[in-house]
C-alpha cells in the first residue's frame, strides 16, 4: 500500500534554549531550575511531533489495518494532537512570560474588556480557571465573535476549540510550580501574573489578524 504522503514531513525545529528574558521571573519566585528543566519536557514534545510526523508519513493506509479500538493509526492520531499540543502549548508559554506583568496592554487589553468587563474580574476568570485546570489555562481570541475567551486544559490536548489563536498560556502541571512554590498553586499564578509579557502576546494577535 502507497505511503499516505508523498512529499517529506515537515518537521519542527527543535529548541536550544529558552527566551534569555523568561529567567527574569526568578524575582517573582519562579526560578530558573524551574525553567531548565521544563525545557527538556519541551524538547519531549518536540522531537515526539516530528517523530509522529514521520510515522503518518509512512503508515501503510490499507483500510483493514485501521480499527477504532487499536490500530497505529489510531494511535498514532491521538498521540500526535497530544505531542504537538504539548510542543504549542510551551511555545506560548514561555514567550509570554518575563514581562513586567500587570494589566494587559494594547489591543487585548480593549478586548478583555469587552469579554470581562474589567481587567480584574479577568484575573479572577484566569487565575480560578488555572485552579480548576489539571493542566493549563488558555487566553485565546475566537476569529468567529472577535472576542478572548479564558479555556481550561486538563491535559496537552484537552480543551481547545477550533478557529482560535492562543494568545497565552499558563501551565498548572506541577513541573512548573513545584519545585518553587511547592503545592501552593494559587501563589505561583499570582507570581505568573507579574511577569506576563503582554507586549509579546499582543504580537501574537497582530500576526494572526495580519496587522
Ligand atoms: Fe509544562
């Protein structure tokens, strides 16, 4: 059986090193350990993508050989929205933070606003979403209302919805607070809310509305 695809995967550059402002956040408490080591479950994620990538470019399609309780193909599929949701996800994560934290700026600033009301009860949204979540809380904009929605993620692929662009991403996995704040989620958020880079997400917005 042909091959699924018949051009070469594209594949993911894998990151060297974090963004030298992100260790700005050890005034906050969250410390540069903290980040070495979560980068190397970023390159995880990373290098499972491409791995994945290659596998579905040469999978044998033959119909008889998929099957819906077990099969390569299914999971092939399942863990790829699981890899490169984890890849996305980091990828967020560490180029919005290592700001100077605060109130939004910019253009997400007038559409937390709108979707909030003030940016204080968008804190309180994001930071008890980031208490309720098993894994991550998303900031993203919906290109069908125009507006930011907060998103809950139990897991790397749970629970996004389509024909959004993430602007940012607060990882609850304990990784990314335990070492530092050991248990005390609700600090490590606070600590994450002093140090959101609001310039780099607005520079996300922008790209993906193509100002
Ligand atoms: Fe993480």
């Amino acid at each position: 059986m042909q091959s699924q695809l018949l051009t070469a995967p594209k594949l993911l550059e894998v990151p060297q090193a974090l963004p030298e402002k992100i260790y700005t956040t050890e005034r906050v408490g969250i410390s540069r350990k903290t980040h070495d080591e979560h980068l190397k479950l970023w390159i995880g994620y990373t290098n499972k993508t491409n791995e994945i990538r290659k596998a579905l470019a040469e999978i044998d399609l033959d119909p008889a050989k998929a099957n819906q309780i077990y099969s390569q193909m299914r999971a092939l599929k399942i863990n790829y929205a699981f890899a490169y949701g984890g890849y996305v996800n980091h990828l967020v994560y560490f180029h919005s933070i290592g700001g100077e934290g605060g109130p939004a700026t910019g253009d997400i600033a007038t559409l937390i606003k709108e979707s909030f009301g003030t940016f204080e009860h968008w804190a309180a949204d994001w930071k008890a979403t980031g208490i309720a979540g098993r894994g991550w809380a998303f900031l993203a904009y919906d290109h069908l209302d125009q507006r930011v929605h907060t998103y809950m993620g139990d897991s790397q692929d749970t629970y996004p919805a389509w024909n959004n662009t993430l602007l940012l991403g607060l990882d609850v996995y304990e990784h990314a607070y335990y070492l530092d704040f050991q248990t005390a989620r609700a600090k490590y958020i606070d600590a994450y809310m002093q140090v959101i880079d609001w310039g780099a997400a607005n520079a996300r917005l922008a790209k993906a509305l193509g100002r």
